[in-house]
C-alpha cells in the first residue's frame, strides 16, 4: 500500500476496534470505511453504491488503501455498519472533528433532532438523530440517535457531556427547554438560549405576559425615560429587514434583563435575561405575525441574543435541509442492527469534510459531483 501521508482521516480512525471476529476479517476496517464515506461524498447512498462505486475506482482506491481481498461486497458494508459500535465510532468522529475546529467566541451551537423516517422496520417508532451544530464553523460536531423525539430530552444532556463547548453560546429548541438542561450547559462553561413553548406552558405565559406589557408601554405614547417604568427603559431592541424573491420579513428582536417578577428565577441555572422574537412576514399581499419567546444565561446584550436565534436556525438550512436534500437521509432503509445510526454518523463526517473544502465555490451537491469526477479534487477532501 502507498498510503498517502495527509490522510488524517485514516489516522484517526485507523484504532476504531473492528466488531467482526478475527477469521471473518476478509476486508480491513479501514477501507470499508473509507470506500463507505467516499462514496457518499460522490454522492452515493446505499451500500450497494458502495460496492458499485469501489469497483468503479479500485485502481484508485489501491494507491493508498490495501484491498487485500479486492473491494468488499454490499452485504459486507451491511453487516459492518450494522455491528459497529456507534458510541466508539462517534468518538472517532468527535477527535477528529475537533481538529477540524477553529476557536471562535461565542460561536453559537445548536442542538436539534432529526427524524430518520425510513429506517424503521414494520410497528417501530420513527427514530431521530440529535446533532450538535457548530454555526461559525460551519460542522457537525456530534449527534446521538434516540428511540422517539420525547427522547431529544435525555440525549441532550449526553451529548452536552462529550462535547468541548467552553466560551459557546448553546442554542436548543423548545424540547430541550428544561431545567437540567440549563444547568448542563453552564457546567460545561458555556452559556445558553432555550426556545420556550408548550412543554414549558407556565413559564411562557409568565414571560410573554411580561415582555408583551414591556413592549406595549415602550411602543406606546412617547413618555419621557423617567416616566417609563425601569423594564421599558432597558428593553433591547433590534431590527433586521430581508427581502427576497417577492417577499419581505421583518424581525425584532427584544432582550431584558429584568427579572424580579419571574418565579422561577432561582431554578434556572444563571438566568440572565429573557428575550422574544417578532417575526413579520409579508408575501402576495399576505401578511403573518409571530412571536417566540425565549430564556438566557446571557446578559442583557440584543445583537448577541440575535445572532444566536439566527444561528440556531441554521441547523435546519445548512445541517437538516443538506441531509436530506444532497444525502437523501430521509430515503435511507438502512435498519439492521447500529446500521442507521452509524450512516447518519457517517452522512455528518462527509458533510463536515465537504464544508471545510473552501477551493471550490459550489454548494455541497456541486462539490459531490466535482468530487465523483474529479479525483484529485476527492484526494482534495480526505486531506482536510
């Protein structure tokens, strides 16, 4: 074998402990993985095209693979994806992420699940994938597979846990807004904002009653700053404007860190400050209006509060769109065993080296295509 020496790739999964027993070892670890993500990378998806594709690019493949017994077989990839243990590939995944990784303050990252609607057999719940999404970065940084979306509530604390989130702002949807969550989050150094909805039905009312009387009497008859009431007075306030393809949306957003009429104040670990989100859009003469709520560890600050409700919905646009658009994770039928689970892992590791490619200036279904012709340009992404 002529192993290219930047292969980092290699190196930091070449220590994943194999699942197979010694005498049915036909193929090395190593290549089944690196054929596997290659693949998807070309935009491939099934295990078939992971056979069809290494016999396509053996030649290839045996510059720096070893293929001592040629290119494995679709019911191989199967069978090895379906027993590898997906906590010890995840660590794998997480090691080397980490050196892909650039320190940024206060980089938002999101957590957010995602069905996998076909990867079920017959009378199973849908299952769901909880990624943590690093939006300055522009990587998935981890994700955990849990048994039904109620479970996003138990797989956020263990994936805050392996995580290094040190100086970040974690952003979590309305069913990760809970108290243990909160307190997760500000022991791994880092701070949050947590949507507030239905599951937290009290709390929300509490808020929005405060904040929409906040805003009312700071939007209403101009009064003096020392008539306004002290909460009126420090209200953050900022506004953005997009336009687009026929359609306009406004957001305000509104911070306050007045807090002494909230209840719970003491139970929510570092509580800073509570915040709501205006969104306005108009479109075909269509007007809608809606409002979102939130609580935060952060200080009274709205631009910071901003960018990180905007960032938290770049898990959806840039991690969950991609996946099912360029990856077709939806149409996955992959099931047995860890099988699912370890191809959503796999499906991340393909996007992350995909973002981090900068030479190419096309979107991630560009650069697959690109790579499936081109393979310098392949050699190109499993150098990252």
């Amino acid at each position: 074998m002529h192993k290219h020496p930047k292969l980092s790739l290699i190196e930091h999964f070449q220590e994943l402990p194999d699942p197979r027993i010694e005498r049915t070892r036909e193929h090395d670890l190593i290549d089944i993985l690196v054929i596997a993500v290659c693949t998807l990378l070309c935009a491939g998806e099934t295990f078939n095209d992971m056979e069809d594709f290494g016999h396509a690019k053996q030649d290839w493949f045996k510059t720096f693979l070893t293929l001592r017994n040629g290119i494995p077989s679709h019911d191989t990839f199967n069978r090895v994806f379906a027993a590898l243990n997906p906590k010890e590939f995840l660590d794998c995944f997480l090691r080397w992420t980490q050196t892909l990784r650039q320190a940024v303050p206060q980089e938002i990252v999101a957590l957010d699940g995602k069905a996998l609607r076909r990867a079920l057999n017959k009378n199973q719940s849908v299952k769901y994938v909880v990624s943590a999404w690093a939006e300055s970065n522009g990587l998935v940084l981890g994700q955990l597979k849990v048994a039904d979306k109620s479970n996003e509530i138990t797989a956020v604390p263990e994936l805050l846990r392996v995580l290094e989130l040190g100086g970040c702002i974690v952003t979590v949807d309305a069913m990760g807004c809970q108290k243990k969550i909160a307190k997760e989050i500000i022991e791994a150094d880092a701070d949050y904002v947590l949507a507030l909805k239905g599951n937290q039905e009290t709390v929300r009312e509490e808020v929005k009653t405060f904040l929409d009387q906040t805003l009312a009497e700071k939007a209403g008859p101009r009064l003096p700053a020392a008539r306004l009431s002290k909460a009126a007075a420090n209200l953050g306030v900022l506004e953005t404007v997009e336009k687009d393809h026929g359609r306009m949306e406004t957001r305000r957003y509104y911070q306050s860190d007045d807090l002494d009429w909230f209840a719970d104040l003491g139970k929510w670990e570092a509580l800073k400050s509570v915040g709501m989100v205006e969104s306005t859009r108009e479109s075909d003469g269509q007007r809608t209006v809606e409002r979102r709520y939130y609580l935060s560890s952060l200080p009274r600050d709205v631009a910071l509060f901003a960018r990180a409700v905007r960032g938290h919905w770049g898990v959806e646009n840039k991690l969950h769109w991609v996946m099912d658009v360029c990856f077709r994770e939806d149409q996955s039928r992959a099931r047995a065993g860890y099988a699912a689970e370890n191809l959503a892992t796999l499906r991340r590791l393909a996007l992350n080296l995909l973002k981090r490619e900068k030479t190419k200036k096309r979107g991630i279904k560009g650069k697959q295509l690109n790579a499936s012709w081109n393979h310098a340009y392949l050699l190109r992404l499993l150098e990252i």
